[in-house]
C-alpha cells in the first residue's frame, strides 16, 4: 500500500455538508468509509474537482505525490480546483496564494496585508493507492487502513475497489450499505469505468 497524503485535518465534530442529501445519522457513518476518486495514473495536469457524499473535494498532483484537499481557498472559500500547479505549490486562480504539499501556505500576496500565511491552511485528507485508484476517507479514524485484498493475475481494478469497499461496509445497516453503493457507483461511472454489472455493486458479499 502506498500512501500519498498530508495530515489529515479533521472536519469540526457534527459537521455536515451545505444542503446535505443525507440524513443527519447517516452522513458521519458513511464519512468513515473509504471511497476511490480517480485512477492512479491519471495525470491530473491541473486541480480536479469531485464530490465525495455532498463534500466537493480538489484532487492534485503535488511532484511528491497525490493530494486531496475541501475544494474551498480558507481564504475566502472559492474553490481550489479552479487554481493551477507551480513547482511544488497550489496556487489559487483567484488571490494567488501559494500551498504547499502539507496544505499550509507559504505565500500571501501583498494586497492581503496584514494577513499573514500562517493564517491559511487546506483542509486536507488522506490519499491511499490501492488497485489503481487512489481512496480518501472524510472522517479518517486511522488514515492507513483498508481492507486488505492481496492482488492476483487477472484482477481489475474495477474488481479490486469493489471487493475492498464491500469489505469496509460490512459493519453497516443496509440501508447505508445501499446508500455507500451507489455512491459508489457514482464515482466509478465518473472514473469512466462502463458498463459495470448491477450484480457486482449489489450489497450482498
């Protein structure tokens, strides 16, 4: 298992995404699952934007590895995946503030004075490779863990990611499973895995 990612920076107790579609009970178990974004070796030329459970996230490839960060500047919360990569720096399109591979900044542009770069941090998450895909966890009770699945000839990453993650759910009602499923679903559909049979996201094991 790689792992790519900055400390994690907790998101305050109780919190809930802006308009949540999940109910209250629901979202803080789900948080606590892992979930794939993207493809290992997608190039991620500039910041990408992906919704993981209502949360819209930016995903970037720093030179030392794989980033996942609130798609939102602590600036003035405009979203990060507009901004580009410089060298060893995220810098946001709007006010040119510059963030380091640990989510802190480094650099506050002049016309922000009195403003200083300690004042500004991204809240950061986990990064893990695994099967080709590269997991995050919103709510990162130990930031290394995941199901573990060795690897065999022949194996997908579709097949992988799938056998993890009906893994890690194991504990939860059906109703969530139902509902980490077809989030699931969602986010594979975006990574442009087609065609993906109903039977292998069905929430038996």
């Amino acid at each position: 298992m790689t792992v790519e990612a900055a400390l994690p920076r907790p998101l305050p107790e109780g919190f809930l995404p802006s308009g949540c579609s999940y109910a209250q009970q629901d979202w803080p178990v789900l948080a606590r699952q892992w979930f794939p974004l993207v493809r290992a070796d997608d190039p991620l030329a500039k910041p990408r934007q992906v919704v993981l459970l209502n949360l819209r996230l930016a995903v970037y490839r720093m030179p030392d590895g794989m980033r996942i960060g609130r798609d939102m500047c602590p600036h003035r919360g405009l979203p990060l995946s507009s901004g580009r990569i410089e060298g060893e720096e995220l810098v946001c399109a709007y006010h040119g503030l510059r963030f380091g591979s640990d989510g802190q900044c480094r650099l506050v542009p002049e016309k922000l004075a009195p403003k200083t770069a300690d004042c500004f941090r991204i809240t950061a998450f986990p990064a893990v490779e695994r099967h080709g895909l590269i997991w995050t966890c919103l709510i990162p009770e130990d930031e290394t863990w995941m199901p573990s699945i060795p690897s065999s000839e022949g194996t997908s990453p579709l097949d992988g990611a799938v056998s993890i993650f009906k893994l890690s759910i194991g504990p939860l009602s059906d109703s969530q499973k139902e509902l980490a499923l077809n989030e699931l679903h969602r986010l594979l559909k975006e990574m442009a895995f087609g065609g993906i049979p109903n039977s292998l996201l069905s929430s038996g094991t």
